[in-house]
C-alpha cells in the first residue's frame, strides 16, 4: 500500500516535471522564432541598406564659361538662378568623348552623369562667383544606372543594368582614368526627397519628423500630465469622470486613422493650420499620444504613497505644493518613460499624416514647423512605392535611419527611468 | 520672498521665445505651390517640379499623389493659401467637379492637356500580326473571364496558338493605363456594374506573367517566343520598331497621330489644372505651369518622354503654349 502510494507520487512528480520542462522549451521555442524573424529583417535590410550609405561619383573639370552660362562676366544673384548650368557640365563632359558625335549617342553618353551635376555646378558658381571663366575640377554624382551597376560591381554581383553595351564601354574608360570612385553619401543625410534615386536624402524628413515630435510633445505632454493630475489627485469619483476615463482608455485603442480624419476635419479645415505641415501633424499626433500619456501618468502618480502626500500636508504644505513637491517628482519616472513610448509610436505613423497631406513628394528641407514636409516612415512608404531601382537601398536604408532613432528613444528612456527614480521608502 | 532665479528665467525665456516663434508663423502666406491628384501624372508633376526647384529662385512645389477624383475635392474646396494650386488628373475634369468648384467660389481654372498616354501591345517583329478587341483581351487575362488556354477559344478567327502576355508590375504607370483602359473597357456589363475593380485583376493561372520594368527584357522574350506577347508605352514601342510590332485594336493601328486622335482605344489624355485666382499670389505659379510646358519638357526630346509621355503634335504644342501664356481658362460648363 505504502509502496503503490510512492509510485503514484513518483509519477506526479515526474509529470510535473515534464509539464515544467515543456513549458520551457514552449517559451525558449517562441522567443527562437522571434529572434530569428528579427535577425532575418535585420540582415535583410541591412544588407539592401548599406550600399546608400555610398556614392558612385565622378571627378571631372567643367570649364565655366560665361557665353556657355548665358551670363555677364558679373551675374547678379536673378541671373544665377537661370544660368544654364546643364550645358556647361554636358560640354565639359562631351570633351572626355571627343570621338561621340552623333546626337543620339551624345544622349546616352550624358544618361552617365545625373542632375546632381548641373545643381552641384550651380551651387559651386553661387558661392564662387569669380569661377566663371576658369576650369574648376569638381566631384559630381553619376546617375542612378551607373551608382547600382558600379557599385555592384564593386560587390563582385551580375546585376541586370539598363545601361547598353555603349554606356558600359564609356564608363569602363572613365573607371580605367580613375575618375570614378565612390564616397560617403553625405547626400543622403542633408537632402530631401527626389525623383533621382542618386539625389534622394533621408534629411527633409528626419527634420520633418523632429519637429513634428517636437510640437507632439509640447501639445501633449503639459495637457496630459494635467489631466493625469486632475483625475488622480482632484476630481471626485463620480459618473462624469468614469465616462470620462473609460473614454480616455478607449482612445488610446482607437485607429491612428481616424485622428488624421479628425485633423483633416478640424485642424486643416476649421482652424485652417497650413496642410502638408508638421505643425499640423504634431497636433494630431498629440491627439493620439494623449491618452497613453494620461494613463501612464496616472499609473505612476498612483505608485506614489499616500504617506508622502499626508507628510506634506501635515506640514503645512498647499495640495498644488504637494503635488509639485513631493507627488510629481516621485511620479515623473514613470512619466516619462509613458510619454517616451507615446512619442515613438508617434514616429512611426504614417496613416494620420495620409489625411494631412504629410504623404507627399517634397524636395526641400524644411527650415520651420510650418514649411511643408514629410517624416521619416512616410519617406519609407514614398520610396517603396517607386518603380525605380535605385530606391530599394535608399528604402532600406531609411529603414535603418527610423531603427537607430527608435533605439535611441528608448534608450532616453530608460536613461531618463533611472535618473528620475525616487526611492519612496 | 519668491526668488525669480536665473533656471526659472531661462525655462520662460525658452517657453515665450518657442510661442512666439510659432503663432505668427501660422498666419504666414504660403510661398510654396501645392500639388494634388493623379498618381499617373505624379511622376511627371514630380520632375517638373524638382527641376523647377533646382534653381533655387522658388521652392520645390509640395505634390502629393491622392487619385484623380480626391485631388479635384481638395482643389475645388475654396480660393486662398489653404487650398492647393494645382489638381493633377488623368482624365478631364467632370462637370460635377465643375459644379462643386464654382460653388466654392473656384472660378477660374486654367486647364492644361499637357501629354497623352498610349499602351501597345505587341509581339516579335517576325511574329505573324493580329487583330485584336478589347473584349478579347480581357477575355484572354481577366481573373473572372472564361480564361482560355488559347487565342482560338476566344475567337476562332484568331490564331491556334497558346495564350502568353507579358505584363508590367501593378507598381507602372503603363499597367494602371491597361487596366483603365482594356481590362475595364472591354470588361462585360454585368461584372463592371456589380464589381468594377475585379475586371481589373488579372489571372494567375500561368499565360499572364508579370515580367518586371525591364522592357529590355521583354523584347528578348518575344523574340525568343513568337507566340508571346507584351504591354508597352509608346516611347518604346518606337524605339525599338526594328525588333518588335504592335497589334492593331479594334483595327486601329497605333501611331503617334492616332493616340494623338484618340482614335487608337488604349490611349488617354493627361491634365492639370491651375487656380487662376492663385497666380500671382502663390509665388512661382505662373513659372510652374510655363515650365511644365516647355518644349525642354515635352518637346519631342523633352524629358517628360524619356520617362513616358506621349507628346502632343507641334500645332498642339504651340497652342497650349500660347493658351498657357495668355492663362486661358476654361469655359465648359
């Protein structure tokens, strides 16, 4: 009998055991396939992405002239502006080629150099005016087919140019002098978007996105610490302030979409906000970030003991002296990393800025919150669409740019977690 | 005593000076031209406009690519700053839209037929040449057509061969173009009236194969298989008329004259249209809508075909030309 009881113990124990062990392997099992799902996008992007970060470029001497320019030998500002640069950097580089001289070849021959070329002049002019009528030696970018297929090249791939055999043969010829090398792509940190895949940066909307995280959290931050304050520590518990906290639940699960609806209905077509801007989409971004801020803030003023309020008041102190002295400090870690984590699901949205025209193709970098201009994931969604090839790095690549500014809010975060932590015992 | 000490002065310096800096701006006049409408013009609306702002005398005008009917909401809600200047479209402006417009006090458009758009489809060049409707194309790559292994299923007057289509990526211009034009127009009645974007899905069983933007690529193909088939802008069916030729639609050969006359059916005029009311007051406008004409851009050389336009005929050219320079408006009713 004793011994019948052992081995039914026994069996127990051992099922327990496997119920135990399985459980594990369930776990260890589930964070695998969640580590290599990342791992797999990780390597993915990273190596579509890192040819961006490079820039096939070509170092050549553009002879200036005025009578080319179509301009006085002293140009005003006015007549810079319509200075045909194009024709300059077209001679300069036909004179490499003196042998091409039918006009279809010349054609296809200046398909090598991109439109970077004839800005890049212009800005040199702009800014050396005393360079008209000389040779300068200048290091311009290429054009997208010759950025992809050298720098596949370069990598030791077959890729499927569009360059024919011709523009193969020139290029090989400009390699050969040594005056193709590639560089950092500086570029792609100070522009903006262009139709160029060799020309488009990452700078215009990671600007965008600055400001409209900046105007997010000035909105959204000192209304929603109020509300949070209000409701914890003010309001009584009644029926209007149950309604009006199961609403800010529910708001904080509500579509992003709908807030752009909102901001399209209100902010663009009521207050009449200038569209496309990140004022506007700061605002509804705010409206969005709001709830989460409420909540976390309310959670952590929660935390806080009564003990430190009662401390307070026993001394003499104010409720608003108690709040802003000893509640709020001891609440603002759990705060700030609420309001941090609203602000990086706020950088990630891209369907309320659809609805405020914040979905667009904009080629300057803004300088104000009110200059028209994109963000980082809709710079993403913009070049993943594009049928040109020369995007797919640039998307990837844009990819990594949204990834490091993720890590680092959330490394602020945690930073910010741990300098605001207040012991409360 | 309340010590207003130097920390507190910096935080409401910073406070007031971030205020300050941010309401007037609001109020500021735009100095940016705005762009909506169709995703067909998009590309070409976009280069217009970078080059335009590559000179540095205005800004590069903001375009966003929201349809054809949602461009033409937003650009007759209302005259000033917070409305946009100009609406892309890749048909005409509907007399609806028309409506709508005057109704906000949108009065003076300036409409613009800048380019046309013409699809060929065609095979290898010592292939046999064919014949054929929309109806039957449809037939032979629609999803919910009778999908025929063969042409002679379809009609027998056509040839005893495998069907076999090449086609561009859903992301290309050409694609939306074949799609608005054959695999809706010569989708049947009944489908078209219980769900019009099902005419045009195409099917997946093997004889449509999507080939990439290459276009290169597809004329090896056909020359390899003279039984098989591409979808091509008209640009390039020009250019390379020594390896490939183009069906005739419905009997109509396709040239530049008949896509300019619209009597080839796989062919559609590109607009846009400009506020008259903004010019002047949005700077650049004027400048804009003058470059977007130019012969530098759609020209037969101009860089607007290299990426796809169909240009109009010269005596065209020199009217819109001299209709944009006079800032003509339309006058439909």
């Amino acid at each position: 009998m004793h011994n019948l009881d052992s081995t039914i113990q026994q069996k127990r124990d051992r099922r327990r055991m496997f119920a135990d062990l399985r459980f594990r392997a369930y776990g260890i099992f589930g964070l695998l396939i969640a580590g290599s799902a990342l791992l797999f996008l990780l390597v993915n992007i990273f190596s579509t992405g890192y040819d961006a970060f490079r820039q096939t470029v070509i170092t050549m001497e553009f002879n200036i002239d005025a009578d080319v320019l179509d301009v006085s030998a002293m140009p005003s500002t006015e007549e810079l502006q319509e200075a045909n640069t194009l024709k300059v950097a077209k001679n300069s580089f036909y004179a490499l080629f003196p042998e091409v001289k039918k006009r279809k070849n010349k054609r296809s021959l200046y398909k090598l150099i991109s439109l970077g070329a004839e800005l890049d002049l212009r800005d040199h002019i702009r800014l050396q005016p005393e360079s008209i009528g000389s040779t300068v030696t200048l290091t311009v970018p290429m054009s997208s087919d010759v950025d992809q297929y050298f720098k596949a090249g370069l990598n030791g791939e077959e890729i499927k140019s569009r360059l024919n055999e011709k523009q193969k043969a020139w290029l090989q010829t400009l390699v050969d002098n040594g005056q193709v090398t590639t560089r950092f792509n500086t570029d792609f940190f100070t522009h903006a978007d262009s139709r160029y895949p060799e020309l488009a940066g990452i700078g215009g909307a990671m600007v965008g996105t600055m400001y409209t995280l900046l105007i997010c959290l000035l909105i959204a931050f000192p209304l929603g610490v109020a509300a949070a304050i209000y409701l914890e520590e003010f309001s009584r518990d009644t029926f209007l302030t149950r309604i009006i906290e199961a609403n800010i639940n529910n708001l904080a699960a509500v579509p992003s979409v709908i807030f752009g609806l909102l901001g399209l209905a209100v902010i663009l077509n009521v207050f009449g906000l200038p569209r496309s801007t990140p004022l506007a989409g700061g605002i509804v971004l705010a409206l969005m970030t709001l709830p989460t801020i409420i909540i976390a803030c309310r959670s952590a003023i929660k935390t806080v003991p009564p003990s430190i309020r009662e401390a307070g008041m026993a001394m003499g102190a104010s409720p608003i002296q108690v709040i802003f002295h000893h509640v709020m400090p001891a609440a603002m870690s759990g705060t700030l990393t609420g309001t941090i984590i609203g602000l990086a699901q706020a950088l990630g949205e891209t369907a309320p800025l659809l609805m405020i025209g914040m979905v667009a193709f904009i080629a300057n970098v803004p300088s104000m919150p009110n200059d028209p201009a994109t963000a980082l994931p809709v710079q993403i969604y913009l070049w993943a669409e594009s049928a040109e090839r020369g995007f797919v790095e640039k998307t990837a690549a844009a990819i990594m740019v949204i990834i490091v500014f993720l890590i680092a809010m959330n490394l602020l975060a945690v930073i910010l977690r741990n300098r605001t932590r207040i012991s409360n015992k | 005593m309340k010590l207003y000490t130097k920390e507190k002065a910096i935080r409401h310096g910073l406070i007031s000076a971030l205020i300050l800096t941010v309401i007037p701006t609001i109020s500021q006049a735009r100095d940016q031209i705005q762009i909506v409408g169709s995703s067909t013009v998009y590309p070409f609306s976009t280069l217009v406009a970078e080059r335009f702002g590559g000179s540095g005398k205005f800004k590069t005008p903001v375009v966003e690519s929201t349809g054809t009917g949602g461009g033409m909401k937003l650009f007759c809600q209302g005259v000033g700053a917070s409305h946009p200047d100009v609406s892309n479209a890749s048909r005409a402006i509907k007399s609806s839209e028309l409506e709508n417009c005057r109704k906000n006090g949108v009065k003076d458009i300036i409409e613009v037929s800048f380019g046309n758009d013409g699809i060929a489809f065609a095979n290898a060049i010592d292939a046999r040449p064919v014949n054929f409707t929309r109806k039957q194309l449809w037939a032979a790559m629609a999803e919910h057509g009778p999908k025929p292994a063969k042409w002679s299923d379809i009609d027998k007057s056509l040839p005893d061969t495998k069907i076999s289509i090449l086609v561009p990526p859903p992301t290309s211009g050409t694609r939306d173009a074949w799609n608005a034009k054959v695999m809706k127009g010569g989708c049947p009645a009944e489908l078209k009236k219980k769900d019009k974007k099902a005419c045009a899905i195409m099917r997946e069983d093997g004889p449509v194969v999507e080939a990439g933007e290459n276009d290169a690529l597809i004329v090896q193909k056909l020359e390899a298989n003279h039984d098989s088939f591409g979808i091509f802008g008209f640009s390039y069916l020009e250019n390379n008329s020594d390896k490939i030729q183009a069906a005739t639609i419905e009997g109509v050969e396709i040239s530049l004259e008949s896509i300019q006359s619209y009597e080839y059916p796989i062919a559609r005029p590109l607009f846009f249209y400009v506020k008259k009311a903004h010019i002047g007051v949005i700077p650049g406008l004027n400048e804009y809508l003058q470059a977007f004409v130019e012969e530098k851009a759609i020209g037969d050389d101009g860089y607007l075909i290299d990426a796809g336009l169909v240009p109009l005929d010269d005596g065209q050219r020199i009217s819109l030309r001299k209709n944009t320079k006079d800032l003509a408006v339309l006058n439909k009713q």
